[in-house]
C-alpha cells in the first residue's frame, strides 16, 4: 500500500486537473479504509472533497456497481455523498492503472458512544429507507455471505482453532483472554446453533442492499445521521442488516437501555419500510446472534496492520460482541416477543 500511496500523491493533482477541472491546494492522507487509500482535500476555490484511490487489488467492476447503488440511494433522500462525475460522466476514472472517486465531503462524525434512543429511530428510519429504495433495484451479483446460515459448525469451530493459533503465533498479549473466550465460543457454536437454526423462517428476503451498514459507515452530528458511506454493491438479506443495526454491540454491550434503542430501532424501521415480511423483522435479533456467533473478527488484530489507536478500537469491539452474545442468548425469547409487537406505523412505541 505504501508504493501506492506514493504514487496517489504524485499524481493527485493531475487527476484532479485532467479529469475533473479543479485545481488542488492541499490535500492529507485520512486513514481508514482496507480496499482505498483516501484523502481529504482542499481547492483552490476552497470547497473540500473527499478522494478516494482504489487500490491495484481492488474490484473496480464491483466499486461501480457499490457507487451506482450509493447515488440511487441519493435520489431517495438518503443523504449519501454526491460522487462527481468526471468529464466523461462516469463515477469511476482510471488513470495509469490507477482508479479514483471523487465525493462532496460530508459533515458529522463517526460515533464512538452507545445510540441514543433518537439516534437509533433515525439509523431505523434511514435503513428502512434504503431497503425500501432498493427493493426493486436489480440485485447485484455479488450476493453477503450466509455462514451463520448454513456453514457447517465444524467449519465454525475449526476457524476458532485457527484463530487460537494466529494470536499464539502473534505473541498476542490477551491470549489468556482469548483462550477462554474462543472456547466459550466452541461451546456456544454446539449448545445453541442448531436450535437458533431451526426457529428461522424457510425463507427471508434476499435484495439489494447497504451490505455493510454499520456505526463506522454512518457520520453523525448529535443524534442526526448526516451520512451513509461505503454501500457494498452486493444483495443481502434485509433482515440480517437490520439486527446488525439494531443490536450494535457498542449499544448491547455499554448501554441499560440497549433492549429500547433495539425496538426503537426496529420500528423506525418498519415504519419506512412495511414491506419487510412480519417474520423477517421479528427473526432480525436471532439472525443477528447467529452472525456474531459464526464472526471472529477481531479475535487476532496484528494481521491488519492498523494504527494503533484502530487497532485498540477493534480489540474492544471483539469484548463488546462477546457481552452481546451472552445478553442475546440471555434474553432472546423477550426481545422476540417485543419486536413481535411492533407494527407498522408505530415507530415511536416505548
């Protein structure tokens, strides 16, 4: 990535010149991102932009499908980042082998604290948004991967194995910690996987959607989401990317009220979204646990190469869906029955 950083400096302000007809004044390095290297810039008419450098290993087929989505969205309210066509009105612009986006920068942050309970109704209603935009949309080819769904649980435990391996390899200074907590994990994948598997509805919703529409991808100021970033370009299941957002571990995991954000949540939700079959919306907490229980991310950190202040963030972020499960399992049939209560319409229900 560093040759490739090197190289975006040294021809930003070309692509920017040649391809967009704007003129640099100063740029920085913003660093997030796995697949793009990306800069915060400012012209010489001092508007701000956000740049983004697709890196040599990335799906450029699949970024302009994710760009596309991300504008339909735009055009339903969703406030997305305007991507700015080049001069020959496409999203995407290559130049020596090199694959730019060029978006408005947006205002907010991403939020490092629990969801408030008007947070949480506006991520419901801004989710339910989206779902509803794309039910019609042409599903990408791409389709979210469904372990949690129907990977085999020796699959599952052999991963935690492995996991167990790379932090004992890494010297990683919580592999006591670890230890405990992916054997946990082993017994939970074997005691609690084939029921939560076999209460699931035959069928849930596959569509297009957000894939990855998560705290990190949402700039907030207070309680107002300004931003929705990084949509996927991939078809998912509604349902699943409800109970990801509903039960945030950073919520589950630090807040009391986390069961009242959750069906907060969910009813903003299907207030903007009533085509979302009953069953998936109540089926949305048991998908959730299954996906947290077949994820291991964050187990092992050392592989990423974050900063470490990133790197801290994702070490608590495992802690944090470790609690989740526990709370999930704890009290999974109440919250089931709360979201059974929901109805459309009735998004601001205690």
């Amino acid at each position: 990535m560093q040759e490739e950083t090197v190289r975006g400096d040294e021809i930003l302000a070309k692509v920017l010149s040649d391809r967009y007809g704007v003129e640099v004044a100063s740029a920085e390095l913003v660093p997030i991102g796995t697949e793009t290297i990306n800069r915060r810039v400012t012209l010489s008419d001092s508007r701000r932009i956000f740049v983004k450098q697709y890196l040599t290993s990335a799906d450029l087929p699949q970024a302009k499908t994710a760009w596309t989505m991300s504008e339909f969205c735009r055009t339903a309210e969703v406030p997305t980042p305007r991507v700015w066509p080049n001069r020959d009105g496409e999203f995407l612009t290559l130049v020596d082998s090199t694959a730019w986006v060029v978006t408005d920068e947006m205002p907010g942050r991403v939020a490092t604290e629990p969801m408030t309970v008007p947070r949480a109704q506006y991520i419901g209603l801004l989710l339910g948004r989206i779902h509803f935009t794309l039910a019609p949309y042409p599903p990408p080819a791409r389709i979210r991967q469904t372990r949690w769904r129907t990977a085999p649980l020796d699959t599952a435990i052999s991963a935690t194995q492995a996991a167990l391996a790379r932090a004992t390899e890494q010297h990683d200074p919580r592999l006591c910690q670890l230890r405990e907590e992916l054997k946990q994990r082993r017994d939970d994948l074997q005691t609690h996987v084939p029921r939560l598997r076999s209460r699931l509805p035959d069928q849930l919703v596959l569509q297009a959607g957000h894939a990855d529409f998560t705290r990190t991808n949402l700039l907030a100021q207070e309680d107002v989401i300004t931003a929705v970033l990084d949509f996927q370009g991939e078809t998912c299941l509604p349902a699943w990317e409800l109970g990801r957002a509903a039960f945030d571990p950073r919520t589950v995991a630090n807040s009391p009220s986390w069961r009242q954000r959750a069906i907060r949540l969910v009813g903003a939700y299907r207030f903007e979204n009533p085509r979302l079959p009953y069953a998936d919306v109540r089926a949305c907490a048991r998908v959730a646990l299954l996906y947290l229980l077949f994820s291991l991310y964050g187990a092992t950190t050392s592989e990423y190469g974050l900063p470490a202040p990133a790197e801290a963030d994702l070490q608590r972020y495992w802690v944090e869906r470790q609690v989740t499960i526990r709370r999930l399992l704890d009290e999974l049939d109440d919250i089931e029955a709360a979201l059974a209560a929901i109805r459309p319409g009735r998004w601001d229900i205690p």
